[in-house]
C-alpha cells in the first residue's frame, strides 16, 4: 500500500476513513477548511455514508 512509502512524520497525518470517496471527500474538505482536527475531519468523511441518495 502507498503508506508504506511514507516516513512516520507523514503517517501521522494520514487517517483511512470508510467513506464514499465524492460525499465523504466534500464533508471533509468542509470540515478541514473550518480548521478542525483530524479526527473530526474523519468523522465529517464517514458521517457521508448516512447521506440519502437519489
């Protein structure tokens, strides 16, 4: 896998979260860009799962 590649400064930084890729990527932008931590970036990205689709 791509982490393996990393140093462990950059795996620190990294987190895998079980999310749509499109959905999950937009709520963890949003999230970022309000100046959360991590964890809550995360959250953001996994709680897309829930989101109703068409």
């Amino acid at each position: 896998m791509a982490m393996e590649l990393l140093d462990e400064e950059q795996k620190g930084r990294i987190v895998i979260a079980d999310a749509p890729f499109v959905e999950g990527g937009v709520a963890a932008a949003v999230e970022a860009s309000l100046g959360s931590d991590l964890e809550r970036v995360k959250e953001a990205a996994q709680a897309a799962k829930g989101l109703r689709k068409l």
